[in-house]
C-alpha cells in the first residue's frame, strides 16, 4: 500500500508516528496543540484507511509501507 493509495493526512501520520515512539494520546495532544479525543480521532481514521484493527496493526501498516519512519 503506497502513501497515495492510503490517503492519510499530515496530523494522522503525524499522530501515528509519535505513538510509534510510546507517546500517550494525551502526551501527542500537548505536542500538536490539539486535544486528547482529536488525536484519539486521528488514530482511528488511521486504522479505518490502513484496514488495520489495532494501533500497533496500524504503525506496523504504516512503517512497512514506508508511510511513517520507525
């Protein structure tokens, strides 16, 4: 799946990629300015467009795809 194909948006690859390192929602919602739903929001929208069913399936979709870098 290529990063066309997928179609995330710059604040869902932005999320995805900093829950790859361990943050917490709320910790990338301090980050981004945004808050702990919106991110929450984010992640989920993420998985419906990587057909993933966890977060962890996700981050691995996206690395794998070279959507975000590990």
């Amino acid at each position: 799946m290529s990063e066309e194909l997928c179609g995330l948006s710059l604040r869902e690859k932005e999320c995805l990629e900093l829950l790859a390192v361990g943050l917490r929602p709320a910790n990338i919602g301090v980050q981004l300015q945004i808050s702990r739903r919106t991110v929450e929001s984010y992640i989920e929208s993420a998985k419906l467009k990587l057909n993933a069913r966890t977060r962890d399936q996700a981050i691995a979709i996206a690395i794998q795809a070279r959507i975000i870098q590990p």
